[in-house]
C-alpha cells in the first residue's frame, strides 16, 4: 500500500472524526485500513467480519456524508476483510455491551486526547510562539507561574493543538498524572446531567482528584450561572491544590462580556497569551509540517500559492484546503498544480484577476518603459531598472493568481525579495507618491485591455 494513500486516509479521519461520537469512533472507524483509492470507489480493510458488518449497517453513510462535506467527493465505499474469522457470539455481545456501556458512561463527556497533537508537530511562530512557549513550560514541570495559562484568539489558530499537546506530553511522561479533556458545552451538559440524575457527589470527586485540567472554549459556560458557579467551586479548588489548568476561549477575559467577575479575576491571575493571525511565512512553515508529517508531497510553488491565496487566516482552514485539494488529486488521479487548485477550491481561494497573465503585465512593463526582460531579472540596482521591476512584480501579484515564488522563478529572485519589492510599492502608495501612483493609473489603463 503507498504510504500517501494512507496518509490521505488519515486525513480524512482526523475530519470526520466530529461527525462520529468519540466512543462509536474509536471502537468501530479509527482501525479501519484503506486499501485503495481509485475512481470513485474507496476500498477499507476491517479487522473482522463482525466490524465490517456494523460498519457498513451504521456508518458507512455517515462517512460518505463526511467526505462529501470535507472533500466534495461523491464516491462509494467498499470493506472488506483479509483473512479474518467472524467473532464468536459471546464476543459479539461484549463489544456491543461495552460500546453501550461506554456511550452511557458518566466519564463520557471527556473528550479523547488528539494523538496527532503534540509539540512535534504544533509550528511556533511570530504570531504563537509566546503560547507555545508558557504551554511546553508548563507540560515539563508544572510551573507554578504559568497556572492557570489562559489561551485566547480566534478560530483555528491552534488554541486546541497546543491544550492537547500538553496533554500528549505530560500522559506520555508523568502517565500517572490524571488528566482530563473538556469542552465548555461538555461541561455544561455533564453538570445538567449531575444534577438531573442526583450525582453531584460524583460530579465534584471527578474533578477535585484531577492533577491536570484541559478545558476547551471556556467562554460558553459564562451563558448558564449555575454552571458558572459550580466551575468557579471546581476552579478554586484545583488551583489551590497547584493542580495545573490550561484553558482556551475565543477571547481575552477582560473581552469576555457575559463572563462571571470572578472567573475574570481568578484567569487573569494566570498567564495570558494571545494566538495571532500567521504570516505568509508561518503558513508555509505549517505545510510544508504538515505536508512531512503525513507524507504528502506538494511542491515549494503550490505551498507558497496556498499561503498567499486562502480567503481565511485560520491554520485549519489553511490545512483543510491543502487536504481537500491533495484528496481531490487523488479522486482525479492528476497532478497536484496551480490551475488544479483553481478548479476544484476556487471557494477557498482569494478571487484575482484570471484574465491577465504574467507575461502580459511584463510586455506592458517593457513597452512603457522601453526595457527588456534580461534587464529586468539582471542584478542591475539602478533606479531605471528597479522602479519598473518592482511595479512589474506588484501588477503581477496584485492581478494574476501568481505566488511570491512564481514571480520569483520570473525575475530570478528568493520570495522575501519579491515580497519586499510589492511593499516598497505599496508604501509608495500610501504614501501618495505621484510618481508611482500616475505611472500605475497609466499601466493599468492598459492592462484593461486583457479584461474581460
């Protein structure tokens, strides 16, 4: 089995994984084996018969669902077995009675450690590295300062990565630890159960004998205040105790409008990091991570394109762009390129001008200025080459779906060169430089002649 194919199916696991209820997942979907990906049929491997029957009576259309959602592909999916018994009825019973047991278990609101999320792979960068740093401090030895870290920013920046990378690091190291993983909408719900069902004693033992908190979107329990008042209880408790507390939201607690007086208090007595929009820079960084960790190849041009061109600055937007667009290759079985991308992501990507293309706006450039390309990518810093190189590489990047590197590859130069060229420019204009802002009028008057 090529290992991509593989790769690309674990991929697609880690997505749909939130469509399946983490105890049903974890017994019956995370073992499953791809065996080929062609056409338009997806072939699995069970470990036995038993488990290809209950998938394909329970799930294989939710996973269908799944694909179709993350990936757009309308594709069937064939299990099958290799070599392996039907289980004996007694052993069928005690998988489904444990399946039931564990779907109805008070513990079921905890939410499984992301193995996949771990320091290794988590990319530090300008926009996180504060984040990353208080959190490594804390999972190597429980540093007082940094309790409780209070981890803040918007969506899909790695706020959960770095929580379950704590978790990862401390279970594989201190494994007699008792760590627990939660959800602010878990909590609640947990804590509503408590109360309905009489087990509150339970409730508070749970929490109070734990040595690590991991508690996601906290932000959400500050909508009940009964809630509210039982976690500040629990709260209190742990962090009197020294027991170590990393918490996420999608704000800082002062931004935090609903969020009880005390709990703002009691976090801001902790560490407070902030996670950042990512640079270019740190979103190549982040693919070209993700690219090795699962052995998925794709090259400098088209990581640099998804960097610059993704509508959102959100990492998990980012990289399920670059799934998408590595399994839809796959489903087409074509070469992973920029025109591919264009095609079967254009929702995902910045809308530019397709019309026109790069050696358009060089023709315009070396018309107007009555200079030749081999003067243009020559070394030459005299004014008379540099002004126009550097409008050259601006209208390429601001009116063609090129990369910093594509337009490198142009003018024989690295990315941060072209990178600096376009902000010279911009800052010409918004400095309101006559000269520069004349010459674009001018150049884009005649660039209209190539629209549509």
């Amino acid at each position: 089995m090529n290992n991509k194919f593989d790769a690309s199916w674990d991929t697609i696991l880690s997505d749909i994984k939130g469509k399946i209820q983490d105890a049903e997942f974890f017994k019956w979907i995370k073992d499953l084996k791809i065996l080929s990906f062609e056409s338009n049929v997806i072939t699995l491997q069970a470990d036995n018969k038993f488990i290809k029957n209950w998938v394909e009576d329970k799930y294989l259309n939710k996973l269908k669902s799944a694909l179709k959602e993350f990936y757009h592909l309308e594709c069937d999916i064939k299990i099958t077995l290799k070599g392996a018994k039907q289980l004996k009825k007694e052993v069928q019973e005690n998988i489904v009675s444990e399946v039931v047991k564990n779907n109805d278990n008070y513990d079921s609101y905890s939410i499984p450690l992301n193995k996949d999320y771990t320091f290794d792979t988590f990319v530090a960068g300008k926009s996180n590295s504060f984040a990353h740093s208080a959190c490594l401090s804390a999972a190597k030895g429980f540093d007082k300062l940094n309790n409780p870290i209070y981890i803040y920013g918007d969506v899909g920046l790695g706020k959960t990565h770095l929580m379950h990378a704590v978790g990862n690091y401390i279970r594989l190291n201190f494994p007699k630890k008792k760590i627990l993983c939660i959800t602010g909408e878990h909590f609640r719900d947990e804590f509503v159960s408590s109360l309905t069902k009489k087990r509150m004693t339970e409730f508070k033992e749970k929490y109070c004998s734990l040595d690590v908190l991991l508690f996601d979107d906290v932000q959400i329990i500050s909508r009940n205040h009964a809630t509210t008042e039982e976690f500040f209880f629990l709260f209190s408790k742990l962090h009197s105790n020294e027991k170590q507390i990393i918490l996420t939201s999608n704000s800082s607690p002062d931004e935090s409008l609903n969020m009880d007086k005390r709990l703002k208090s009691r976090f801001s007595g902790g560490l407070i990091a902030h996670i950042g929009t990512p640079s270019v820079e740190e979103k190549v960084a982040i693919l070209k991570s993700f690219s090795s960790q699962y052995g998925i190849f794709m090259t400098d041009e088209i990581i640099y394109y998804l960097a610059e061109n993704i509508k959102s600055d959100s990492t998990r937007d980012l990289l399920g762009a670059a799934k998408t667009a590595f399994v839809q290759s796959k489903f087409h079985n074509v070469e992973l390129t920029i025109d591919f991308l264009q095609n079967h992501i254009a929702s995902m990507l910045v809308k530019r001008d397709k019309t026109l293309t790069p050696q358009n706006i060089i023709d315009i450039i070396s018309e107007y200025f009555n200079i030749k390309l081999v003067d243009l990518k020559s070394p030459s810093r005299s004014q008379n080459i540099v002004i126009p190189r550097n409008l050259a590489i601006y209208l390429i990047y601001k009116n063609t779906p090129s990369s910093l590197k594509g337009i490198g590859d142009i003018f024989n130069r690295d990315h941060s060169t072209i990178k600096n060229s376009i902000s010279k420019i911009e800052k010409d204009i918004s400095n309101n430089n006559a000269y520069i802002v004349n010459t674009l009028n001018e150049l884009s008057n005649k660039m209209k002649m190539f629209s549509v």
